[in-house]
C-alpha cells in the first residue's frame, strides 16, 4: 500500500492506495500513530484509491480511531464501494466519520476550529 501525505491547513490528508491487510496494516498503522503522537488533531483518510481493506486493515483504522479521539478527529473520505460494504456490515460506519468526498472531510474538519 502506498500513502501519501498532504498538508491542508492544520488538516493532515492522508492520500492511500492499494491493499490495506495483513502485510501492509501494519506499518500503515504505525505510521498513523506517530503522526497522532506527534500531534495531529486532524486528520483525513482519502480512501478513494484503496482497493481492499482486510480485518487487520479494520484493525488499524479502529485503533488510530481511538488513539486520537481523545483530542483529535479521524475522518474517513471518498470510501469506495467495497470498503463501504465492509464498513456497513462491520458496523464502523455508525462510530467512525465518514464523508463522501476529500473536500467534504476538510469542510468538516475545518468547522471544528
């Protein structure tokens, strides 16, 4: 999986591509952490051209959720279909943000403070 990194404001955009699973999540998940440790309160995950998510793809977005929620919001952008459905029938989509576009997610972010 590839990720991309975008500034936007005080909004971290996170651009990501590919497989998100057992292999890749991971380093994925690392990486999110320390961006949160180091002091991101707002952060987007552009998921358009993420292709597959696995549970340890799930896995990775559930516990960055929790890690910045104390102080931050992470908020889902542009899911694809696949990852929709995944998000729907897992239930995330009542506990997580989502919003349908990049643009969107930045809006609501914005709106915060």
């Amino acid at each position: 999986m590839e990720t991309l990194e975008e500034n936007v404001g005080d909004i971290k955009v996170l651009h990501l591509r590919g497989r998100l699973d057992l292999a890749t999540a991971p380093a994925f998940e690392n990486r999110l952490k320390t961006l949160i440790s180091s002091g991101e309160k707002k952060i987007v995950l552009d998921c358009r051209d993420l292709k597959y998510v696995s549970s340890s793809g799930l896995g990775a977005f559930v516990s960055c959720a929790r890690e910045i929620s104390p102080q931050g919001t992470l908020v889902f952008a542009s899911l694809n279909q696949h990852v929709q459905s995944l998000f729907d029938m897992t239930g995330i989509a009542r506990v997580l943000p989502i919003c349908k576009t990049k643009e969107d997610a930045v809006r609501r972010l914005s709106a915060q403070g």
